[in-house]
C-alpha cells in the first residue's frame, strides 16, 4: 500500500518508473442485490471521486498495470478484464489534479509531470461482488461500491469512461463466460433476468428471457431448487459453455 513518502517520491520523479503520459483506467463492475455495482475512490480532504488507476510502469505491459490496479483495489487475482478504449482526449486534465500536490504539501510548478496530457487505455472489470475487499490508499480515503446510476460525478473524462464501457458490456451481453463472472456458479431464472436488466437498465419480459435463454442452450436447469423464500422455491441453473 502506497506510503506518504511514496506518493511525495510518486509526484516529483515518478517519470523515472512510469510512463508520463500514458495511463490505465479500470472500471471496476459488480453485481448486488438486483444492481449493478461500480468501484470508486474519493480523494482525501477533497469530495472529487475518481475510478481507480494509474500510470504504466516503464517495465510493465498494459495488461499487467490493469491487474496491478485491480488487485490493489479489490485483493483480488485473475478477474475478467477486457481493454474497450483509449481516451486522448487534449482536454483529459484539469485543475483538480492540482490538489493531490496540496494533500502531500508539495509545490505545483507548471512543468510538474503529472499535470501534462495523459492519454488512457480504458479496462472494464467483471468481479464477485461477495469476493472484493475494497481498499484505499494514501491518496485516497474511501474506496466504495455506488449503484451505477447513482454515482457521484466523476473528475477529469471519468463519467464518459464508465459510458463507454458500459456500453461495451451491453454489446457483449450475449457471452455466458462474461454473465458467469457476476453470478454464482448455481443460479435462478430471475437472478439472470435480473442481472441483464440492470446491465441494459430496462426490464425484460419474464417469458420471453427465458424462452430465449433457453433456446440458446447456454442454460440448463438443474433438480435442485433455491430454498428459503417466501414464495414457491425456483429452479436453479448454470451455464452449459462458458465461451
């Protein structure tokens, strides 16, 4: 976990260890309670609230600074991770940036490496709701999971991130390998139909979902049923392929 003297050595020559401008951001998805769920951090002694991310370290490929990120926010390892876009935007900074220096106690000067363009490689993240320990650091003082639809506003291009990436989810909804990272291994009906509307954020016709989930053959219902509710007990089912 990130130290004081870490983020200050970070902030003054980071560049000898990471990239200047070239970064990853990872939106990190989960499913709960009939929601789907985003990761995010909120910066200490300010209300900016941020996705988590960093830069590439100068021996590091993409794909390994994504996990790196994933890990230190979740404690988790080889979750679903899919690169979906880059964000290069000339506008991508703004003066907010300015206020990690004020957390640390270190001067702004203008040529500071932090404050210059940053061009992101953006990452969507499927986790296990009931498996993530959500972690902050130095910088941060909460790290915490918002219904999608209910975030706070995000700095920097943020907010347009989580839209591109969820509408690259919603694209790739069709995939039983991506559904089967946000469910148990052991499922409902409902649960399923549950889960793909809170991704399109529409309702579905009862019916029709399972009439189509089942004519695709990438379900299949099992003898068992899921026990202890107030109503009668559902079928429960998994996924016949995984591709």
């Amino acid at each position: 976990m990130i130290t004081r003297k870490d983020a200050a050595t970070f902030f003054t020559r980071g560049y000898e260890k990471y990239l200047p401008h070239v970064s990853v951001d990872c939106v990190i998805f989960g499913f709960h309670r009939a929601e789907l769920k985003l990761l995010l951090l909120k910066w200490k002694q300010a209300n900016i609230w941020t996705l988590p991310g960093g830069y590439i370290g100068r021996r590091e490929s993409l794909e390994a600074a994504a996990h790196r990120v994933l890990r230190d926010r979740t404690g988790l390892k080889n979750v679903f991770l899919h690169q979906f876009h880059a964000f290069g935007s000339t506008k991508r900074k703004e003066a907010s940036i300015r206020k990690l220096f004020g957390i640390l106690g270190l001067p702004v000067s203008r040529d500071a490496w932090p404050l210059g363009r940053v061009i992101s490689i953006g990452y969507y993240a499927l986790v296990d709701f009931s498996r993530v320990r959500p972690q902050a650091d130095y910088l941060s003082d909460t790290c915490a999971w918002h219904a999608i639809d209910e975030r706070p506003p995000l700095a920097f291009d943020h907010d347009d991130i989580v839209t591109k990436a969820l509408e690259t989810l919603r694209s790739s909804l069709d995939s039983p390998s991506l559904v089967a990272t946000l469910l148990p291994e052991r499922f409902t009906m409902p649960e399923l139909q549950r889960l793909h509307e809170a991704i399109l954020g529409r309702p579905l016709d009862r019916r029709n979902f399972q009439k189509k989930m089942l004519d695709r053959g990438i379900v299949e219902r099992l003898a068992e049923r899921r026990t202890g509710g107030a109503h009668r007990s559902p079928f429960l089912y998994r996924f016949t392929t995984q591709t």
